[in-house]
C-alpha cells in the first residue's frame, strides 16, 4: 500500500493540523481507495451509498477535500469496513 505510516510528532511548536499534502493524510487517501476498489465500488456507486454528489468522493481521493471524523465512519460504514480497521492498521505500524 506505498509507504509506511509515521505518526506525526504534536507539540506546542507543530503544527496540530496537518496539510493535505503530509504523508498521514496520502497514506489515509490510499487506504479509502485500496478499500473502495476492494469493494468493487467506482466513485458514483460509493457517492451513491453515501447520499453525497460523486465529485465529494473524488475531491476526498485527490486530496482536495478531508473527512471530518462523523464523515469518515460514514465513509468506512458504506465501504463495508470498521473505522477501527484503520486505526488497528495504523497502531500496528507505529509498533
């Protein structure tokens, strides 16, 4: 799936919120493709179970939108996966 996850470092200097651009977030972008084409979803279809214009999809996918967290479980809930699935992917790396 590309490169390894490193959890970015957060102090009173950093930036909390991170760019679009930062690896966290490619690495999050690639995962929701990996598990949308998984699924066997095109854009329209995965926009369709989520009651949302299929460019959202798209947007999310190139980077140009981000997911709240309320969007992002809606998100994994309609690919049929847990948001927990992503989290448990990501701890494991940071072992």
């Amino acid at each position: 799936m590309g490169a390894a996850y490193h959890a970015p470092k957060i102090g009173a200097m950093n930036k909390f919120r991170l760019s679009i651009y930062e690896p966290e977030q490619v690495f999050l972008r690639n995962w929701l493709i990996e598990k949308r084409k998984n699924a066997l979803l095109t854009q329209r279809q995965l926009a369709k179970k989520l009651r949302v214009v299929h460019s959202l999809v798209g947007k999310v996918e190139k980077g140009e939108r981000r997911l709240d967290v309320i969007e992002f479980r809606a998100y994994c809930y309609a690919l049929d996966i847990k948001p927990s699935d992503f989290f448990n992917l990501v701890d494991s790396m940071d072992d």
